[in-house]
C-alpha cells in the first residue's frame, strides 16, 4: 500500500484536497444523492465518499478528468439507455468534468438503488422470522 496516500475520515476532508470547480462538482454530487436518499449514512469505504442504507448504495469520486460514480452493476443495468453517452463498466460510470454533471440522472439511479436495498433488507427480514 501507499504511505503516502492520505486516509480520509470523512466526505468533507476527501472533497477539501481537490481544486474549487471540483470541489463544487463533488458537493453538487453529494447533495444530489443526499437529496435521493436522505435517509443513508454517510461514509468513507475504499478511501472514496459512500453512502450506505441497508448496505452499500453507492460511491463516489474524483479523478483528473472525471468523476466516477458507482452504483454497482445491479444500479446500472435498468438505465442502459440513459448511461449511454457516459463510459461505463461493470458497476461504474464516468462523468467527464468538462461536460455537465447530470445530477438527475445520478439522483434516478440513488433512488433505484435505495429501494433495491429496502426491498433486499426487508426479504431477508422474512426470511428470519420465518426460521
């Protein structure tokens, strides 16, 4: 591993190390899946800004040209034509920092995963009271 990477301890500390016009994108992204699930908890995981309710949503971060968003295969999937313009991969989309951020689309793919993880939670909750 490398020492001299910084260990964050929080979204505010990860999003202070970038330039303003990224820090104001990382912000943008942030309230956008607040505002999509504002019931989940934030959290750093992998060293990246998280958000968990029921489990992982999603992950967030930023790199030199863009910021990548990870919702997870299964948050991707039902949005196949909207994620077209964006590069993608298992899990993974790419928003170039040159090009508008589409907010809605991130806070789309938040509130799909969200009820995912309620659904997911509350069957296993079932599946506990059955045994």
């Amino acid at each position: 591993m490398d020492n001299n990477k910084p260990e964050f301890t929080s979204t505010d500390e990860y999003i202070a190390t970038f330039s303003p016009d990224v820090q104001h994108i990382l912000q943008r992204v942030r309230e956008a899946i607040k505002e999509a699930a504002p019931d989940a908890t934030e959290k750093i995981s992998y060293q990246m800004p998280a958000f968990a309710l029921h489990g992982n949503l999603v992950y967030f971060a930023a790199y030199k040209n863009h910021i990548g968003f990870y919702p997870a295969s299964t948050g991707l999937n039902a949005f196949q034509e909207e994620i077209a313009p964006y590069r993608s991969g298992k899990g993974t989309l790419q928003f170039p920092i040159a090009q508008p951020i589409p907010f809605d689309l991130i806070k789309k793919i938040v509130s799909y995963r969200v009820a995912q993880n309620i659904e997911k939670a509350a069957a296993k909750a079932k599946t506990k009271k059955k045994k």
